[in-house]
C-alpha cells in the first residue's frame, strides 16, 4: 500500500493531501529512509514521523482498504512517541 493512503486509513494523518506534503517535505522515514508519498509500505515496517513538535515512531501492525475509526488504531503500535524542540527557534 502506498504510504500516503495508510497514513490516511489509518488516521495517523488526516487526510491524503496533508499526507502526501509532509512525505514530500521529507519528515516521514520508513526503516530509517526518507519516504515518499509513493514508497511502498508493509507489515513490520517502521514509521518515524515528524509533526509539528512531535516524533512518533510506529510499527505496521496490518494493511487494510479501508476501516472504520475505532479500528484504525489497530493497524500500528506505537514505539515512541517524544517532543522535540523546534529547530527554527533555537532558544538561548
């Protein structure tokens, strides 16, 4: 499945769009490589994703089409999750 579609699905991002630009922007790694919106991701893969002043890091845990809202929290595991300064305003 394409990366943008399982962020999506499985509601880590929103929406496909807003997906696809933070990829595009190079702040989502699978297994320690830079993804695109296009890269193709499986179970057991590894997802580190930088939003905001948030770094999560996820396992995919299934693939599905489509689920439903209570569901879709199913399909990773979360292995950490941190808040990172922002590196536009380094304070002094």
């Amino acid at each position: 499945m394409r990366l943008d579609k399982f962020l999506k699905v499985s509601r880590l991002i929103k929406r496909r769009t807003l997906a696809k630009e933070v990829s595009d922007q190079g702040r989502i790694e699978i297994n320690g490589k830079e993804a695109k919106a296009s890269s193709t991701v499986k179970v057991g893969d590894e997802l580190t994703l930088r939003l905001g002043q948030r770094k999560l890091t996820v396992r995919i845990e299934r693939i599905q089409e489509t689920t439903r809202k209570e569901e879709a929290a199913e399909m990773y595991t979360i292995l950490q999750e941190e808040r990172v300064r922002p590196t536009d305003n380094p304070v002094d």
